[in-house]
C-alpha cells in the first residue's frame, strides 16, 4: 500500500498535474484567440484572469477526466512496456536483436525507451477522451478542441504528461 501511495504522489500526481495545466491554458489560449479573431479586443489583465479562471473551472470536470484518461493510458503502456521487455530479453537470449523490431525501437533500453511509450500513451489517451466525449455528452466539452490545431494542442498536453510520468517511473 506504501509503495502504491508513493507512486501515486510522486510519479502520477505531477505528471496529471502538469496535463490538467497545460491542457487547460492550451484551451483558454484557444479560445481567448478565437475572440480576438473576432475583433474583440482583451487587456492582458483580463485574459490572465480568464486564464485562471479555467484552471479552477475545469478542475472538477476536465481535471477529473483527465487523470481517469491517464490512469487508463499510463496503465495500458505499463503492460505494453513489459510486454516489449520480455521480448527484447527473449531476443537477445535467442541472439536475434534487430534495432528495427518493435522491442528495439521502444522497450526500455530502445531508442525511445520507456518515456516514449508513456508519452505516446498519454496522447492517444487523450485523442480517445476528446473523441468520447461528443457522442457522451453530446457537446464538444473543450472549446479549444473544436480544431484540429486544438485537438492537436490537447494530445500534446498528453504527450507532455506521458513523458514526464515515463521519466519519474
């Protein structure tokens, strides 16, 4: 139970942390620029206010169904992880390595090592939540991802976190 704990808080925590604030100021940048597209013009001080304003705004929504996304994502490539160890290590006992198998491009000796799947992970996690959350909620939940450049934008907030979460494992 300790280690899991220690796990969640330094591992996980920062790494949720750091999606929820970047895709949350990626999205009211998003918007904030739609409104200045249409001529409307927002001091600085107001758009750091509003700024702040989603940060607390979306964290009981957008904040809780981000750090399910990544619980689900990190679990996932946790799995594929040591799924890829174990092949990398049967192929060097059978002396067949090949840096071009999938085990020599991303297990955790490989070039991208384990960091790159968490963080591929952490964005296909999130190009599934933003396309979920539509058909669910029937309403597109995140303005700054009503783009592709914003759902772009949002997965990069969940690659950013895989890559973090990946490094601190």
């Amino acid at each position: 139970m300790l280690a899991f704990l220690r796990h969640t808080f330094f591992r996980f925590t920062p790494a949720w942390i750091i999606a929820f604030v970047f895709a949350s100021v990626l999205h009211s940048h998003f918007v904030l620029f739609e409104l200045t597209a249409l001529n409307i013009d927002i001091p600085a001080p107001e758009w750091l206010s509003m700024v702040v304003d989603d940060l607390f705004g979306l964290l009981p929504t957008y904040g809780a169904i981000i750090a399910v996304t990544l619980t689900l994502s990190f679990f996932i490539a946790s799995r594929l992880n040591s799924l890829l160890e174990r092949r990398a290590l049967t192929l060097t006992k059978n002396g067949a390595t090949s840096i071009f198998g999938a085990a020599g491009i991303f297990g955790a000796a490989g070039i991208f090592g384990a960091a790159g799947i968490f963080a591929a992970a952490g964005a296909i996690g999130f190009l599934i939540m933003l396309a979920a959350m539509q058909p669910i909620l029937d309403v597109t939940l995140i303005a700054g991802a009503r783009s592709h450049l914003g759902i772009a934008a949002q997965c990069i907030a969940g690659f950013v976190s895989g890559l973090v979460y990946g490094r601190l494992r």
